[in-house]
C-alpha cells in the first residue's frame, strides 16, 4: 500500500505544480470546486492526514496550509512509520488500516479530478485503481449520506476499476471542462 500512496501522492503533487494561476478559477469534476478550491482541499487534506498517521489532532480546515505539492514528503514520511497502519486512530475511531485507504482514495481521485479540469496527464496503474475501487464501492453509501461523494455515474460496463471508482463517487470518467 505504502508504494501505491507514494505513486499517488507523487503523480497527485505533479499535477498540482502544473496548475497556472491562469487555470485557478476553471471548474473540476468534483462537485462544487473550482481548481482554486481544490488545490485548498488538498493541501488541508494532506495536513489532515499527516497530523492523523502521526496521531495528533487534525488541523482546521480553516487555518492556512502549505500547497499540497509541498506537503507531500511529509504525508508520505508519516505514513511510512512502522506501524502507522495498525490499532484505531483517536480522532476519527476507525482503524488506521482503513484511514490509509482514505488517504489514497482521496489523493488519487482529487489527483484525477485536478488533472482534468487543467488538461494534465495522470495515470492510475491497475493495481491502485482496483484498491481505489475496492474503497470506493465499501464506502460509496455512506459518502453519499455524508456529502461527500455524488450520485453514481453509470458509467461502461468494460470500465476500469478506476473509472468505476469515480463513477461511484459521483464523477463522469469522460468529463471535459
């Protein structure tokens, strides 16, 4: 999982630095985020799931966090300790196994949905889409209840694991600004 994080957040953090401030105002595929708001989501999200491998209290969402892309090799430091993985963690009383997952599933399809919406490659290697999908379709009613997925999108019945992640969580795979 550690090689498929590091993937992620390596090809996410590209992206990221690939944005220009002449693309910060264009939509994405991730319901009500222009590229500006996302790049935000992403840097609070890799300072909260930083601060949750090391197990201290998660940052505000509100406070002032560093880009994503500089983030990077510290959310990839605190989730390569010996035994991130293991016991519950205390902020969000989920098994850290499974906060990991979060990590990677939101790394990965916030990495897709900021490529796209500023025409940048990114791949997804099968091995990581499968986990993303396995993730995805556990937590797609709940992401649902919470907000934070969308409604399914159908999406073809050849589709990669990957793209039926992202339809389950509410996104087009075929999406273009």
């Amino acid at each position: 999982m550690n090689e498929m994080l590091s993937r992620a957040v390596t090809g996410a953090a590209a992206v990221a630095r690939g944005v220009r401030d002449d693309q910060l105002g264009l939509p994405t595929p991730c319901d009500g985020f222009d590229v500006r708001e996302l790049l935000g989501h992403l840097a609070w999200t890799a300072a909260m799931f930083e601060a949750l491998a090391r197990r201290e209290q998660p940052p505000s969402q509100d406070a002032d966090h560093a880009p994503f892309a500089d983030r990077a090799a510290a959310l990839l430091a605190a989730w390569s300790e010996p035994g991130v993985t293991e016991g519950t963690s205390p902020t969000m009383g989920m098994p850290m196994a499974m906060v990991l997952q979060m990590v990677l599933g939101d790394t990965v399809i916030h990495g897709w949905d900021l490529a796209r919406a500023t025409g940048q490659e990114y791949t997804v290697d099968a091995a990581t889409g499968e986990a993303v999908a396995a993730f995805v379709e556990g937590m797609a009613p709940q992401g649902r209840r919470l907000g934070v997925f969308g409604e399914e999108v159908p999406v073809a019945s050849d589709a990669s694991p990957f793209e039926r992640a992202l339809g389950l969580s509410g996104r087009d795979p075929a999406w273009k600004p």
